[in-house]
C-alpha cells in the first residue's frame, strides 16, 4: 500500500496534497520610506528555497521600487526609488521564509 498525505474541502475537492509545498513564515520588517539598503541573517534560509512577499501601502498611490536577493543565509534588500515623503511611513512591509 502506497502512503500519501491529501486534505479535503467540505465538499470533498482535494486542497492539498503530499506534493504540494508549505511556506515556512520567518519573519517581516517594515520597509523604510526612504532610499535605504540593509540586510536580514537567518540561517534557516538554508533549509529550503527563501522567499520574500513585499505588501505595499499604495494609501497615497504614489512609486516605489524595492530590490531583494539571497546569499546562502542573507537577504539583501534595497529601496532604491521613492516618491513619498518620510512622514507617510510606514510604505510597506516585507515578509520572507523558505519553502
């Protein structure tokens, strides 16, 4: 017999199965509202593929630009382009983990 892992809706459609993947949530910060850079250590980045979800406050509908990247276990982030004035912050929040 084979073994398997599957969760179902109430109406019994399959919502997830053993070759689906989990996000691991590790962690946010808030983005500055200034052109700024910095960098995020956690060395669980290396347990699986790390990802980052950017949740913009488009409030005042104004640009904005962030860059993100990984290095073994560091996140490099920048904001390198914004319209909006200091006291609008915060602009965003940047959630990472792994996959």
């Amino acid at each position: 017999m084979t073994a398997g892992f599957d969760v179902f809706s109430p109406t019994g459609k399959t919502v997830f199965t053993i070759n689906d993947s989990l996000n691991q949530y590790l962690g946010r910060m808030v983005l500055p509202s200034i052109a700024q850079s910095g960098s995020i250590t956690n060395d669980l980045f290396l347990t699986g593929t790390p990802y980052v979800h950017i949740k913009a406050n488009y409030e005042y509908r104004l640009v904005w630009q962030v860059n993100t990247s990984f290095s073994g276990n560091v996140l490099n982030w920048s904001v390198v382009k914004t319209d909006i004035p200091s006291f609008w912050a915060p602009r965003g929040i940047l959630y990472y983990g792994v996959r």
